[in-house]
C-alpha cells in the first residue's frame, strides 16, 4: 500500500512510517487499559519510546522484505489511533498473512475498524496474497463482527491459543479467501 487512504472524519490509514515509534508507544500509552483484555501482558518497558522505534524499524525490515504489512490509524494531527497489520506472510503455495487490528477507545463504535480491516484486505490483493487469517477471543463478538462484515468465514476454535491477559484462552479462527 503506497498511498493513504481516508476512512471518516479525517481518520487515514497509511503504512508505517519510519518515525512513528514515539507516536506508537503513546498510543499503546493511551489506550493501555483498553487494550488488556485483548493482549498479552506487557512489561512496563513495553511502553517505552525506545522499545517501539524498534519495533517500527524491525516491521519495516519484514515489510520490506515481503513478510509483513504493517499499518496505521491516523488522524487530522498525524496521532496514532490504530493499527491493522498482516503479519507472518508466508509465499510460496501458501500465500497467507495473520490479520490484528485494534482501534483507539476513544474512536470505537465508528466502523473504524471494519473499514480499516477492508483496506488492509485490498493491501494484502495488491502484495499477491491468496488468504488472510484471523483470530480472536471467543467474547470479542465486535471483533468477529469486523471480520464477518469483511466477508471473513469461521473455521473453528483454537483452544488455549494464545496467552492474552495472562492466561491461555481460546479463540475463535476465520479466514478470508481473497480471491471470493
């Protein structure tokens, strides 16, 4: 995806740029306790400045390389208020991405995120990919909806997926084949 692209109310989506790591942080700073039910736990240091200018410089070394597409949410002040990435490209027969996404708890509600997820649909067409997958948390009906809405299929559960929240919980898996 080369150019941004603009959702609503000057909220944009555009690649991740080089210096975006202090802006990064302070939207994980922001929206720390939004997110916890959602993530991993993290460390304090994860929300440090230092630890997302590298982790900017460490996604725009996979994206270059072709192993991921890592995006944000921006609005009219240039602040991150989301993100939308796939992550864990894979090529060959394959052609798969892992989809995440999260959206500013000021800005939820909006159709942010299903728009958002839409873009990054289009990014992963135009990088040749052939399916996206995604996970979420079997409550996470909102996140499910985003997917659903993006013509995104279920294909069973994962138990103890992953560890969000401090513990290993299950969810639910969908795919969307990109060429449907």
């Amino acid at each position: 995806m080369r150019d941004p692209v603009e959702l609503d109310d000057g909220i944009v989506v555009r690649l991740l740029a080089d210096d975006d790591g202090p802006a990064l942080a302070e939207a994980y700073r922001r929206n720390r306790e939004h997110l916890a039910p959602w993530e991993p736990e993290r460390s304090p240091g994860f929300f440090s400045d230092a630890v997302h200018v590298r982790e900017v410089r460490a996604l725009l070394e996979r994206y270059a390389s072709g192993r991921a597409i890592p995006l944000v949410l921006v609005d009219d002040d240039d602040e991150i208020v989301g993100r939308v990435n796939l992550s864990d490209i894979v090529r060959g027969v394959f052609l798969n991405a892992n989809l995440g996404y999260w959206v500013d708890g000021r800005l939820t509600g909006r159709g942010l995120a299903t728009t958002a997820v839409g873009v990054a649909l289009h990014a992963a067409r135009e990088h040749g990919l052939h399916r996206v997958q995604a996970g979420t948390l079997v409550h996470n009906a909102a996140s499910q909806a985003v997917l659903e809405r993006n013509g995104f299929e279920r294909i069973g559960l994962a138990r103890r997926y992953l560890r969000i929240a401090g513990s290993w919980q299950d969810h639910v898996l969908f795919e969307r084949l990109l060429e449907d």
